[in-house]
DNA sequence: CGGCTGCTGCCAGAATCTGACAGTGGCCGC
DNA sequence: GCGGCCACTGTCAGATTCTGGCAGCAGCCG
C-alpha cells in the first residue's frame, strides 16, 4: 500500500473513532509503527486536515470529509461554482457562510491563472428570492443531522396556530420558502412544515427513535410521483 | 520537492502548453528524466487526470480543473452538495449534467459510509421553476468561455423584434428567467436579454476584440448598487 | 510520584523512486 | 520502404525516501 493510500485510510479510521482514540491503536490497526503513525498525523495536519493530539487522551478529527485529488472538467466546475454561489445567497446564513467558504477553500489551493477564472466566472445568480425566516434554519440542519427531536408554534394555511414536536429528516429549498419536512409526534404521520410559519424553535436533546435515512425512505415512498434518485 | 508536488506541477505546466508537448520537453522543465517523466503521467492518469499522449504530437491535458486533496467540514460539503442539487435541476441540460457528473465524481472517491451519508443528505431543491428555454444555453456558456461573437433575433418586452449581434461575457440565474449580459454591437452598449426571449441564436466563431474579464468589470461599474464580490 | 500519552531527534535497514539503456510500435515526411 | 520522431515498457544499479526502534522531553491525571 502506499503512502497516499494509507493516509486517506488513516483518516476513515479516525472518522469511525467518535471518542479520542489513542496513536497506538491507530497505529496497530493500520499496521504501522507509532513512529510513523506520528509521522502520517503530522503529515496529514499539514494537508489541510483537521486533527486534534492531546496527550494522555489521543486523536479527533473534527468533523468533515477529506477528498482525494480530483479531477473537474470546465463544466463541472463551473456547475460547483454556480451552485455554491446560489447557497450562498439563501437565507440560512450558517449554511451560505459554508459555501462561500467552501469556495474559498477551493480557491485558497488553485493556481493563480486559475483562481482569477474562478472569480472572473461568469455565472451568475440573482438576489435571493423570498423574505428571510424569522427562525435559524441552522439549528434545523442540526437537529436533522444528529437525530433530535423538535418543537415549535405552526401556523397553518388558515390561521390556526398548534404546538408541535416533530423528528425533522430532511430539509426543502423551493422558490420561495424552505420547508422542514418531518414525523409530526402530535398528528403521528409526516408532514410539511413551511419555515416562515414556524416560531418558538425549541431545538431538544433528545434523540428520536428512528434512523433519518429509514423515515427519508418512508416518506419518500409515501409521495405519488416516482422518484429517480437522492435530491429530486 | 516532493512527488506529489511534482506532480501537481506537471498539471500546471501542462495546462499552460495549449499545443501538445513531448515528453521530453516537459521532462527538461521539470528537472527530470524521460523516464521518470512517463512514470509521473501514469500516475496522475491512475488518479483520474485526462491526460493523452500520441506517439508523434505529444501529450495534451483535456481542458479541467485538478483539485489536490482538500479537507471540508460537514457544513461546507452539505453546501456543495446542495447548490449542485440545484444546479441539477436547471434547464440549462449541459450544465445540469454536469452538476450531476461532478456529485457523481466526488461521490466515487468516497468511502462507503460517507457516500451514503451524501446520498442521505437531507438537503432537497424544489423541482426547477421556470419554463424551459428555446435555445441552447450550452452554446451560450461555450461562447462566453471562448469570448465568441453571438448573433440571436431578439422579442423585447414590448414584443418588438430587432437583430442582434453581441459580445456575450456573463449568465444570469434568476428565480424564473436566464439572462445572457453583454456589449450589443447594434447598440452599443451593455444589454441584458432574457434566454427566453431570444431565438434563432447563432453562435459563431468570431472571437471579440475585448477580455471578457475586462467587460465584466465595466459592466460592474455602470450599476448602481455596489457590488461585494464575484457572483453577487 | 508513576502511568499514560503526544511529540521530536537520531540512525540503520527496508522500501521506493530515479535515471540510463535497450527495445517495440505508431505516425509522418521523404 | 526508409528514417526520424515520439509514446511506451522492461530491467537494473544507485540515489532517495520511508520506516521502525530507541531515547528523551512535556503535559495530563490519579
């Protein structure tokens, strides 16, 4: 096995270690001395990746994903561009700050010729469409990611408001309106909820009882329209 | 220098020859021998690079970006992964193919559980808004690449017709309708056309005495609002 | 204090990379 | 066909890099 190929190992068996793992387990599960293990960490940090050693606990990576060298055609990269430009001009802020910063991360390693097309690109996106939520889309995301259950005050098409805890899953972005798609506890089935008409998020702790990629596919099997792949 | 950054070096040099070169005229501009040369050229076409050789020419780097490794946190991949989403959904069919190749790129290096992770993601764009535009937006993207000259009939909002023959340099996306900017030839002046208004485009092969850089920053200046930066 | 851990310098042996040479086959102009 | 140019492959000794073991320092915790 190579170097490179080793190193991009060593990063999944980090991601698989939640708690701080210690450079002599990484070590013998990669069957390499602690010696180079070190070595691999250091040259890792210096990539780029986030790693974090403290003696007497171990290593974590912080959250994230690590790609390869990867090749893009024009058009590929031009779409990427576009489409993190559009990200950026949505209003949930903690999520348009990924983007742009994604971009910069981008652009932070091109060469020169290379970055000034980038900013010389020439696809453009309009100002964002709609009026801006009054609630953090990024405590949806959150809640989404790690599983956990929500509550919040909705006001209905006709004016009715109604309190409700709902296992969020997965999240809309239309024209106009974002939309949390979830289990509704308080009705027991799924529903949409439109982000504008929420008020009163209570992000919670606690830990719903299903897997999120399980109720994706529930849902999704529930809608009439045949569904191709992950994104329709 | 290390190997990998040799080898990064070697895209470089190679995307700055537009001509085809021969092995050993790279070689002598990197320091190296032929040999070592050839090595090098199978090893980034292992890891994906579309580099191709002719016994005779050369070798020629098809026209793409390479990305050495690079580490994003859950926050900016999501962004990426959605913004492409929403390119995907685009009417413009090149580029939204495009959009899809690029997920499907970054989705192939991917160990398998993050690739499920990606595929999981809980991000979802609407299906695309607006009517589907008469011409091609792939030749209007490939005239602004190459700062071609593009002739199109053109209905404005007051349903008059008029011939026009324009120096395109920028796409617009907005909510319903994409707008091709340029300096019109008949007018003189920047114009803004609406994709859908346009029709019998004719894309030639007549390259505009000016850098489509320099027309963007131009056209920049004459708006009103001040401008942040690239893509707003 | 002792135990555990991260981290660095050093050095000999292992593994890899490199350069040179030889050879094959394709393409082109003469 | 012939010769020149070039991409490409195999082989092998020498240069280069990587690796593992050892020693040592520093921080954290019971």
């Amino acid at each position: 096995m190579s170097r490179s190929e080793r190193l991009l190992d060593l990063i999944q068996i980090l991601r698989r270690h939640r708690r701080p793992v210690s450079g002599r387990t990484l070590a013998s599960e990669m069957g390499v001395s602690i010696r180079t293990l070190y070595r691999d960490i250091a040259t890792l940090q210096g990539q780029g990746a986030s790693i974090e050693g403290e003696a007497g606990l171990g290593y974590v990576l912080k959250p994230g994903f690590m790609l390869p060298p990867l090749m893009f055609t024009d058009e590929e990269i031009e779409a990427i561009v576009l489409g993190s430009r559009w990200v950026a001009k949505q209003p949930d802020s903690r999520l348009s700050a990924a983007a742009t910063d994604a971009l910069a991360k981008i652009a932070a390693v091109l060469p020169d010729d290379l970055r000034e097309e980038l900013d010389a690109s020439t696809l453009l996106v309009g100002p964002a469409a709609g009026a801006v939520e009054g609630i953090d889309l990024g405590l949806v995301r959150q809640a989404i990611r790690n599983e956990r259950k929500l509550g919040f005050l909705y006001r209905d098409a006709g004016g009715a408001a109604s309190e409700r805890v709902v296992w969020p899953f997965a999240l809309g972005f239309f024209d106009k309106v974002r939309v949390v798609v979830a289990w509704c506890e308080t009705r027991q089935d799924f529903r949409h909820f439109r982000a504008d008409r929420i008020s009163g998020l209570n992000a919670t702790d606690i830990r719903y009882p299903r897997r999120r990629q399980a109720l994706l596919r529930e849902w999704r099997a529930t809608l009439d329209v045949p569904r191709r792949g992950p994104g329709d």
